[in-house]
C-alpha cells in the first residue's frame, strides 16, 4: 500500500463537523454525484493503491460486471509500471487500516505523447498496452485515459477523489480520455464533465469520451526577453533569420554575389544568432577541422553595430569552441576590422594575404588554454547526446528514459 487519504479523510471530518453546525446536509443531495462535494465523498469513501494480490481479487470479482476485461497480469505489470494506475476503493464505514480490502477500483492509463496518437487512431492496445506508452509516475503524460471502473452504488462517489489524485502538478490540465462499455460506465462518467468525441492534436476520435482540463493549466507570466542573447541555431526558424541577417549585411552592403556568399558550407557547421530585446541582430558560422575550429561569417545589422554585439557573439564562439576541446581558433579578418580581432585575442598569422568577394583578407588565429568541463570520450554517454552547448543540462533524450525498453517489431 503505496498511498492512502488518511490525511485528506481526517482534514475533511473536522470540516464537515464545522459546516453541520451552521448547514444541515440535505439527504436529496447527499446521493447525487454531479453534486457531491469533495468533503462528501471523503466521508463515505477511502481510494488506496494496493499490491499484486489486491489487484487480482478486485478484478475477478469485475469480471461478471465488465464483459472482456484485460487479464489481471496487464494490469498487475502496467501498476508495477506506473502505481498512479490502479487505485482501490472503499467504503470508509468499512474499511480497516490494517487489513485494507477495496470493494471496488479505477484504473487509468497515463500515456505518452506516441500513447496517445495510438489511443485516438485505434492503434493501442487498450487490453493489453505496451508500457513504452505509458508514461511512469515522475513522468507528465500527454493524455489519461480512464482504463476500468468497477464501484457500485454509493462506491461510485469516490471517483472524483480518484480525479483529484490525478490533479496534482504533474497532471494538472491533462486531458482524460475514456471509451464506456456499458450503460453504467457512460452514468458514471457523464455528470463529471465527460463529452462525445475526443480530440489530441489534430486527429479526432469519435468512439471516444473526452473531459477537457486543459483550462486547468496555471497562467505563466510572460517574461520579458533579455536585452542580448546569443544561442546556437536549433531550428529551420532560427536558420532563416541567420540567412537574412547575412544576406542584409553580405549582399546588401557588401554587394556580394548569392553562390559566394551561401557557398555551400552551412549545413556541415554551427551557426549563432544574437537577439537584442527579442530582434534577431547578429549572427556566426563555426566549421570544425582536426585541430582547429574556424570562425567565420559574422555578421551584425547595420542598425545593431557598436553596442558591442559582435565582440559577445564571437565570445560565445571562444567559450563553445573550447567546451569541445579545441585549442586553435581560426579566422580570416577583413584587413580593415584587424584591431577587433586583436582585441579578442586573437593574432595576426605571419605572410599570407589574400582576397574574395571583393575584400582583402589576413589570416588570425588564437591559442587558448583547454577548458575544465571540455567534453572528452570518458564523458556520460547521455552527455554526449545533448543538445549542441547545453552539456551542463539534461536533454530530451535522458528524459526519455523513463518509458523504459519499447520492443521493436520485426521487420523482414
């Protein structure tokens, strides 16, 4: 026994006890569901997890009032998965805290983002559902869809405490989903706000019910942007606005011709962008060789130049660099904008000068010390797979460990 209303139960008793003394309960309503209040139904009802066993007799006795039930074993794996999954019920005149034995349950499935796509377009297994779409209990899910309800009578009432287990933080504003097999399923679930047709991004069920939460969501004050940001490029978005800014500065200004200046070399590189007050004004290319990085095609709006934008964008490409354990930077300086460069750090390479696009260009390169949190092969593996520059955080993909192993179809 993992949870249990003790505390709820006791909080709503004292409650009650004040609220009788001033409004006597109505015997009318007392029995109506759509008017049950919270204080209500913990009086009368207690809702617990129970183990394997708890389970397995809970289900057989459903069986004759839920034709085509799911094997008790799914259901013993899927509470194992996930313990928010199945929760028990009793009624609390009966119920003793040492020997705790439901008289009924609800089951729901808390299920993934692919979880729910299957749900709506029929292609989960509801009787047997695989547990890679069925997101764990540290895990917020995209959609809950109520598995089985099994409470007679006056057991019915405990059903919004179930609800309300399934409103905390983590569940907050998730859509509960639910397919009534029976005429009592659709009673029970109808007054609790349930509507026909189900709907999860843009797929539509209509076999199915759906009670929409999604006005639960807290309201997040927007933040205002920070004056200057510069981030590695991560979308197709982000790629556009770096094109436009190159093709204002290199093509507008610089009158250089579209093949030389998209020569090719921007999708085996990493680019920047620099936001000022939530306006793209800046932005970088960096192409990486076996010993060097080479920093290239830095380019700020004419009306974003002398705030010092260019020297933070090519700061953040010094500190990115050397996170990936490069020690050589590498770079070709108009020969006019030399003294930025110098100013970085950055050193004039003796001999060569050269020229295209029209300008003359002089080789710098700078030489800097190894960084302390440099990635290296002795790295956590789930280090490597985040996100380009954000290897001091959890990414997407660690996070996705927590559905566990998905079993992969065979192919021939």
């Amino acid at each position: 026994m993992n949870a249990l209303d003790i505390d709820l139960i006791r909080k709503s008793a004292r409650e009650h006890a004040r609220a009788s003394r001033s409004v006597p309960a109505s015997r009318s309503t007392a029995h109506s569901l759509e008017r049950m209040t919270n204080l209500q139904v913990a009086r009368r009802t207690v809702i617990f997890t129970v183990g394997a066993a708890g389970i397995a007799s809970l289900v057989d006795r459903a069986r004759a009032d839920i034709p085509g039930l799911t094997k008790n074993e799914v259901l013993q794996a899927a509470a194992r998965h996930n313990p928010d999954i199945f929760w028990a019920i009793a009624r609390s005149d009966r119920f003793d805290i040492s020997d705790p034995k439901g008289e009924g349950f609800l089951a729901v499935l808390p299920l993934t983002h692919e979880g729910m796509r299957r749900l709506l377009d029929g292609r989960l297994n509801t009787k047997d559902p695989e547990l890679c779409y069925v997101a764990r209990q540290s895990e917020r899910p995209a959609g809950i869809y109520v598995w089985a309800i099994q409470a007679k009578g006056t057991l019915a009432a405990a059903i919004p405490l179930v609800l309300q287990k399934i409103s905390s933080p983590l569940y907050q504003g998730v859509n509960l989903y639910s397919r009534p097999i029976t005429k009592g399923g659709l009673r029970v679930l109808e007054p609790l706000g349930f509507q026909p047709g189900a709907s999860y991004e843009e797929l539509f069920a209509p076999h199915l019910q759906m009670f929409d939460r999604s006005k639960d969501l807290p309201r997040v004050k927007a933040m205002p942007p920070e004056p200057v940001t510069v981030e590695v490029v991560r979308s197709m978005d982000e790629m556009a606005r770096v094109i436009a800014i190159r093709g204002a500065v290199y093509m507008g200004e610089q009158h250089c011709p579209f093949e030389e200046e998209f020569d090719g070399n921007d999708f085996s590189a990493t680019h920047l962008i620099c936001h000022k007050d939530g306006e793209p004004v800046g932005c970088m290319r960096i192409r990486y060789f076996a010993d060097f990085a080479k920093l290239e095609r830095l380019a700020v709006r004419n009306e974003s130049r002398n705030a010092g934008l260019a020297g933070q964008i090519v700061d953040t490409a010094i500190e990115l660099c050397r996170k990936k354990g490069y020690r050589v930077l590498y770079a070709h300086a108009q020969t006019r904008l030399l003294g930025f460069w110098q100013q970085r750090g950055f050193k004039r390479a003796p001999g060569r000068k050269f020229v295209f696009s029209d300008f003359d260009y002089v080789e710098v390169r700078l030489e800097t010390e190894k960084h302390p949190q440099c990635i290296t092969l002795n790295d956590d593996p789930y280090v490597l797979i985040r996100p380009e520059g954000r290897w001091d955080r959890p990414g997407i993909l660690e996070k996705s460990t927590s559905r566990g192993v998905c079993e992969a179809a065979d192919v021939q």
